[in-house]
C-alpha cells in the first residue's frame, strides 16, 4: 500500500517537474483533479481551451475590422451607423443557438463591433 502512495506521489512530482512553472504549485492544486492521470486530461483540455479562446479572439477581431468597413460605407452612403434590424436578426440568431447568454454574448459582439449606442 505505501509503495502505491509513492508511486503516485513520484508520478504527480514528475509531471509537476515537466509543467510550467505555477508557483510551486502541483498539478493537481492546478486542476483540482485527484489524480496525476485527472490532472493531465484537465491540463490537456486546458489547453485545447486557451487555443480555442486564441481563435475566437482572432475572429472577433475579424468581426470587428469587417463591422468597420460596413459602418464606414453605410455612413458615407448617408445612412445611420447602426441598423437595428440587422442587429435584432443578430440577437436572434445568438439566442436561438445558444439559449438566452447567446442574446447576452450578442449583445456583447454587438457593441465591441460598433460602440456603444
């Protein structure tokens, strides 16, 4: 039974020896996971997460930059910056595939892609 407790004991320090450096603190303080083999799925998943979280960035920044050009034409055109009813296709769009925090994430693309109204 000891040599079990060791045996996790040493792998948990050696995969806390391989991770970045965290404060000291082991991979399963990191994850909350209870065991090394929990703590690298969380740690993996983890980082399948923050690239998925790059990528969303990436493309809000997209939206941003094409939403610019929309308002800049509409407005030379001599139209209003905004155009509720494109935005209320929007909300829509977001709630029905979301649920209501799609209206709330809509809501939130919305006003990073035109400001505040």
């Amino acid at each position: 039974m000891t040599a079990t407790a060791t045996d996790k004991t040493t792998s948990v320090t050696t995969a806390t020896s391989a991770a970045p450096s965290t404060g000291g603190a082991t991979a399963a303080e990191r994850t909350g996971a209870r065991t090394p083999e929990a703590a690298d799925l969380i740690s993996n998943a983890r980082e399948r997460i923050d690239a998925l979280d790059d990528r969303i960035i990436g493309l809000i920044q997209e939206r941003m930059a094409v939403s610019a050009v929309i308002q800049k034409e509409r407005i030379a055109s001599g139209g209003r910056r905004v155009n509720l009813a494109r935005e209320m296709e929007i909300l829509t769009h977001y709630r029905e595939a979301l649920g209501k925090p799609g209206t709330a994430l809509a809501m939130t693309l919305l006003e990073l892609c035109r400001g505040k109204i």
